[in-house]
C-alpha cells in the first residue's frame, strides 16, 4: 500500500468514525458502556470479596475499546467542525 493510499484510508476511517457524533450513534456507544459496565471500577470484588485479575483485564479491554471510539469521534467531530446529526436512513 503506497503512502498516498495509507493517508486515503486513514481519511476515509477518521471520517466513519465521525457516525458516532449522531443521535445514533451516541445511543450505540451508551448503551455499550452499559452493557460492559465500562464505567465502573476495573477491579470490583466477586461475590466472596476477593479479585480476580482475568476479570480485571477483561473489564480494562471493554473500557479501552469504548475510549478508543469516543476519542476517534471527538477527533472526527474536530477535524468535520460539523454539528451533530441524527443519522440518515438508508
């Protein structure tokens, strides 16, 4: 892939990532962190109080996959300085 094609792709993904900006999109992304408990701590106890690690790193991965979207959003958003839209219906 020549570097012309690379900076393309890169554009074109920035620019996808800009969906999360829209109604939709904001309704995904919280009912994500929801679903994973993104907002809680990484580290909460079981049930015997004691922790597990596995469940831990688990929990951060959840957490890092959620801050990685609404930074490229933020960063779409920033780079678009387009208001936020519902979405379209295709």
């Amino acid at each position: 892939m020549s570097d012309l094609e690379k900076k393309v792709r890169s554009a074109k993904t920035l620019l996808a990532y800009g969906w999360f900006n829209c109604t939709d999109g904001e309704l995904v992304l919280a009912d994500m962190e929801k679903a994973f408990g993104t907002n809680l701590p990484a580290f909460t106890p079981n049930a015997d109080g004691s922790f597990d690690p596995v469940r831990a790193a688990v929990r951060d991965g959840q957490r890092q996959v959620l801050l990685h979207l609404k930074a490229m959003a933020a960063k779409s958003h920033e780079q678009s300085n387009t208001p936020k839209t519902k979405a379209r219906k295709d």
